[in-house]
C-alpha cells in the first residue's frame, strides 16, 4: 500500500507539472462558463422580443384584474385599453406585429367565447397564455349569473384528490412528501453535484487509460516493476487519478456553483450539504472505481492508443452506456429498463443517480441490492485488471486481441 | 567469496514451448557473471524469472539464502528499457529512488555525482524526451544503480550504446564490482563480455552449455588457430600434425589446432615449402566457440567446469 501511494504521488505530481493536463483542467469549467453566459444572453434578447401587445376593449371593468394576472403569471405583455370596434380591429391587425385585440363586452360572457384577433406571427403559445386571464373573466360571469361570495369561492376553487396516509407515522410521512413536492431541486441538485463528480473522475478514469498504455510505450514497466508489484503499480494508479478527477471536479464547481448562485436564485450550497448527498457521492466514487479498474486493465492491453481495436474501443463507450437509457429512466424511473439498468454494473452508477433525481421516494431495497451489484462487479473487476495489467503491461509494441486477454484471464 | 544469487533448476513454459530446462548458477559478491547465448536462448526470460516479473515454473531463486527478494537490494536495467518521456531526469531518478525506499537527500547526492561522471552535469533539470538516445541510456543506467544495490542485473547492457559510451559502462560496471557489487549480465555481444567478466554461463535454447570462468572456457574451447597469408595447398595445409581443421579463403588459411598444442613445438612442425607472407597465432575468441558450439563444430556436451 505504501508503494501504491508512492505511484499515486507521482502521477497526480507528473500530471500537475503537464502544461495539457493544466490545460484541460480549466478548459471544461471554461467552455461551460462561456456557454451560460451566451446563453443568458440569447436568452435576454429573446425574451425582449417576445413582448405582446395586447389591446383590451373591456365593457366590464376586468382590465385591472387582467393587468395583474398578466403581471402574476410574468406573461411579457404590454396591456393596453381600445375603442377600435371589432370589424376596425380586424383591418388594423393586418398590419401589425405581435398584437392581439380581445373584446370583452356582455355578449360575449353570455356566449362564454370572448372574440380575440390575432397578428399572424402570434402562436399558440399566446393562446396558452391567454388562459392565465380566465379566472377573473369567468368570476365575472359566474357573478352575473348571481351566485353568492360563498358559492362563487367554491365554484371557483378546483377540486383536489388528496392522498390519504395508511402508516402510524402520519405526520412525519406527510411533512416529508409535503417538502419533496415543495421543492424537486433538493434532490436534484445533490444530484446533479454527484452526477458532476461521476462525470469528472470517469474522465480522469480514461487517462489511467492512457496512462497505463503510456507505460507500454515508454518501456518503463518492467524498471518500475523491478521494485514494486504489478498490483501496486495498479492501485496507485487507481488513487492517484481518483485524486486528479476530485481535482477537476472541485474546479468544476468552483466555475459551476457560484455561476448558480449567480444565475438563479436558488441557495445551492444548502441543497448540496446533505445527507442525501453523501449516498449519492458514494455512488459516484463506486462509479469510478469500476471504470478505473476497467481502464487500467484496457490500457495495458495496448501499446498504442492510436490503434485502438474494435474491441478496445467498444469498451471505451461503456461509461456513456447510461445515456442511452437516461430518456425512459427519466420517464418512468420505476420501470423496468429504470430497474434493469440498475442491476447492470456497468450503467448502475449512471441510472442509479439518474433514478435518485427523478423519486421523490428511495427505493431504499434497491438501492442495497445495487450497491452490492456494483460492490462485487468492482472486486471482480480489480481481481481481473490485475491479471491483464500483470501479462500487458510488460508485451511490449503490439496490441493484445480479446483472444490473447481472455487468455490471461484464466491463466 | 560469499553467493549473493543462487538459480538451481529453473524450467519454465510458455504455451507448449519450454523456454528454460533447469538453469542453474550462482553470483558471487564482487565478480561480474555473464549469461551468453544467441536471440531467443531464454537469457531474458532467465533474469525477468529472478527479478519476480515472471514466476518460474520449477526451480529456485535465492538470494543470500532467502527465497523471497529483497528487491531494493537489487538494481535491474531491463533489455526493453525506456523511462516516462514528459519528465524532468532529477524527478525521474528520484521517483525511481524512492521507490527502492533509498533516502532522498542522498539519492541527490550520487544523481549529481553519477551525472557529472557520465558527462551529463546540468542535465538534471531537462526533459527526457530532449536528451538523446546515448543520454537516455546513460540516466536508465543511473538509475539501476542509484540505491547502492548488491546485486546489479543488466539485461544486454550494451545494446544501441556507441563505442565511447560502450567503453563507460564497461568501465562503470568493472568499478562497481570491484567494489563488491555482485553483477549479472546478459549479452549476445561476445567480445564486450569477453573483456570484462570474471565468469560465464552460456545458454541455448535453454540449456546450460558452457559455464565456467572465462580463463577455465577459454582453456578449454579456446584453442590456439594460426593464421597464415599466402598461396598454398588445404592438402598441405591438413597434412601438418595437430591440426583440427583448416578454413581457406583466396590466400588466407586459418588452421586450428587440437588441445594441447605447444606453440613452439608446433611451429617447429612446418614444412619448408610453406609459402608464408604473414602468420599469427592465437588463441580463439569466445565469439568463435559460441558460433562453433551453436553450429556444432564443437560437442555440445561439454558439460561444467567447475569455477
């Protein structure tokens, strides 16, 4: 262990002293700084032209109740009253941009349709919008057909199916859906932090990749390994990229965390220091450990990364396998391809985290079972990256074929 | 003098092929012992067995009596040698050091002494992959004898050097044993080995076929040949007494004798009407038994000299 520590040393040391490395440390927090902030200003400009304007003949006396229902729901409009009649209306709207007359007169209520000309580059999004004005329209027409204050709040107010607990612990039970309906961001955001963890030390994963091909190439192995074990050069491999992708995920927080807290109004660090948190970090840093063993094992197989095999090459994918499944897990993150991916080692931490994000009830069993899954793939794995890294790393100049590993593997 | 390494009956196979069938030798403190043999006579197989990069299939390894190796006791330069390109050499050798649990201050030290003694002095601080070839050789070298080890194994030490650069480590590795170091090289490069071991193991295809010190083979296999310029019959040539077999090439015949010929004597021997322009005699070079014993010219079964 102590010569392990020795090789994680000095790969984190070899790879702070490389100007790429540096390089590629910062240039990912960069680009996703750059984007955000072109980004918000598309964003800006877009929602500048986007301003409707909306002309209001109202007979009834609904304009102030419109006005601040369009105020509420942040609708973009610029609300103005009209004397046009209906047939100028139509001739005027012909030559204009962004506009919409409604006309709101007692005909209208009666018939229950109110008469909105449009300009023709209007959408329907406008017309979605336009039902976040109903309600004060539609008091006014129950309140002409003379109900009472009290039966107008009732009819006005919509019916709720409100789910009854069956537990002994009610009121616990009830406060934490209560929270979790509250506000999805507590667990998406401990999330997305794991997720951005996974993400950078799956990628510091894939330069022990290069790292342990880099070996190969340069002849070292065998000066290396004429002082210490095949193993323990493995393991400080393992460790000291497993520091360096903790590395640029901290720079990669540094960028993300205050571009949040600028971007949005959300107190992300208070969503980040949890105990849900921990679960999830646990589950990337399992993540990694599969993919690193995984990698070194690979890396040693070839002596050249440009002529990466078929084989090679599919095994490189694997880390990305969860996305294919990440659209039905998000759909439905209790359904079966939600669950079969779970249980496959290779997208378990991937899915996993993605499942984790989209419940708002752990599946605490499930979870068990798939930290063990991926506990056990992990130990078989290591166990099997070190017979490969064992024979590779010390076949110089050519590349082993899956025949040659599988091989090694039993030998 | 005392055994640092011991190899008794070592075999191993890969695949359906054996590779080594039951090597064994020793290594004294102090003495330079060479293992020869041609390409794919199993020398590198041999030495990756001792350093525990391979595991034998039978037979022992034993190093002062134990058989689990100290490896920081022991300085390796592997054949298929390179080191890590990006790097700085005073990083490099003092990762290497530190590996071998060799102290860092003192591994400074000696990195400074061995860089200024093979003409490297304010080299510490380049990149590896600015230095040339001949340098590179001459840090790799550095750094398998950075930490003071007993046992020095050089695994074809000479290969890719130029002549000046062959004649330093020769130097080197003679001054290190001569400071006790027990040093095991291998070669396929005869006449280097022939100038500096005390001792030599030969191999092929596996197996054992000369082992002895160099004057006791020398004794033994090299035997003296004269070398004779000028036109004359090979019938002439083979009727002289006590010569083996005589290699003729335009003028130059080249007779060699039997065992125990007595130079003197021999040349009394000559017939008058040798045409003669030059002769030399000598005795036969470690070269010529090795292409003898692999072609056959000499009997295999030799067996041991005892050294």
């Amino acid at each position: 262990m102590r010569n392990a520590m020795k090789v994680a040393k000095w790969e984190i040391k070899k790879n702070l002293k490389n100007k790429s490395y540096l390089i590629g440390l910062f240039i990912t927090p960069i680009i996703i700084l750059v984007f955000g902030i072109i980004g918000s200003l598309i964003g800006e400009s877009a929602e500048e032209e986007a301003l409707v304007n909306v002309m209001i003949q109202d007979e009834l006396g609904v304009y102030e109740a419109i006005e601040e229902m369009a105020e509420v729901h942040d609708l973009g409009w610029t609300i103005n009253r009209t004397d046009l009649s209906e047939d100028e209306a139509k001739k005027e709207i012909k030559d204009t941009e962004e506009t919409a007359y409604l006309f709101i007169n007692q005909k209208a209520l009666d018939n229950g349709a109110i008469p909105v000309y449009m300009s023709e580059d209007l959408d329907e999004q406008f017309t979605m919008q336009l039902q976040a004005i109903e309600p004060p329209i539609k008091a006014l027409q129950m309140e002409s057909i003379g109900l009472s204050e009290e039966q107008l709040t009732k009819v006005a107010s919509p019916i709720v199916f409100a789910e009854q607990s069956v537990s002994d612990k009610d009121d616990e039970k009830d406060k934490g859906e209560n929270q979790a309906e509250k506000d999805p961001l507590e667990r998406i955001i401990p999330g997305v932090f794991a997720g951005i963890i996974l993400f950078s030390i799956v990628i510091a994963g894939m330069y022990i990749f290069q790292s342990a091909s880099q070996e190969k190439k340069d002849k070292i192995a065998e000066i290396i390994l004429s002082s210490i074990t095949p193993n323990e050069l493995m393991q400080g491999k393992i460790i000291g990229y497993f520091v360096l992708g903790i590395l640029q995920a901290v720079v990669l927080l540094a960028f993300a965390v205050p571009m949040a807290l600028w971007k949005t109004d959300i107190p992300v660090l208070e969503y980040i220091f949890v105990p849900e948190t921990l679960i999830l970090v646990l589950i990337a840093v399992l993540g990694y450990l599969l993919f690193a063993a995984l990698f070194v094992g690979i890396g040693a197989t070839m002596a050249d990364v440009s002529t990466t095999g078929n084989f090679q090459g599919l095994v490189m994918m694997l880390p990305f396998l969860p996305f294919m499944f990440a659209t039905p897990v998000f759909m439905d993150p209790t359904g079966i391809v939600a669950k079969v991916g779970t249980y496959f080692p290779f997208t378990t931490p991937g899915v996993l985290l993605m499942r984790l994000i989209a419940m708002e009830e752990w599946p605490w069993m499930e979870i068990g079972i798939a930290f063990v899954v991926l506990i056990v793939s992990i130990l078989i794995m290591m166990k099997l990256a070190g017979k490969i890294f064992k024979v590779g790393i010390l076949m110089y100049g050519k590349n082993a074929t899956p025949k040659e590993i599988w091989k090694w593997l039993w030998a | 003098m005392e055994n640092v390494l011991s190899i008794q009956g070592l075999e191993k196979s890969f695949k359906d092929k054996q590779v080594l069938k039951g090597i064994s030798f020793e290594v004294k403190k102090g003495e330079i012992m060479a293992i020869l043999g041609p390409n794919g006579a199993g020398k590198s197989t041999t030495i990756r067995n001792i350093m525990g990069i391979m595991y034998p299939d039978e037979g022992k390894v034993i190093f002062h009596n134990h058989t689990d190796i100290p490896r920081h006791k022991i300085g390796y330069l592997p054949e298929e040698r390179g080191l890590y390109k990006n790097v700085k050499v005073m990083d490099m050798l003092l990762y290497l050091a530190d590996l071998k649990d060799y102290p860092k201050e003192k591994a400074k030290e000696r990195i400074m002494y061995y860089l200024d003694k093979f003409d490297l002095n304010g080299k510490e601080n380049t990149n590896l992959e600015e230095l040339s070839k001949g340098m590179n050789q001459k840090v790799q070298f550095i750094s398998s004898i950075l930490h003071e080890p007993e046992l020095l194994i050089l695994d074809e030490p000479f290969s890719g050097l130029d002549p000046v650069s062959q004649d330093v480590f020769k130097d080197e590795i003679r001054n290190l044993a001569n400071k006790g170091t027990a040093i095991l090289l291998s070669s396929h490069q005869m006449n280097l080995v022939e100038e500096i071991c005390d001792r030599l193991f030969m191999m092929q295809e596996g197996q054992k076929i000369i082992y002895g010190s160099l004057d006791e083979v020398k004794t033994e296999y090299a035997n003296f040949k004269c070398t004779i310029r000028g036109k004359n019959k090979l019938d002439d040539l083979k009727a002289i007494s006590e010569v083996q077999r005589v290699e003729q090439s335009e003028d130059v015949s080249v007779l060699y004798l039997e065992k125990d010929v007595v130079p003197i004597q021999w040349f009394k021997t000559l017939p008058d009407h040798l045409n003669i322009h030059e002769l030399t005699m000598d005795r036969i070079s470690l070269h010529e038994i090795f292409v003898d014993i692999a072609s056959g010219k000499i009997n295999q079964e030799a067996g041991e000299l005892h050294a």
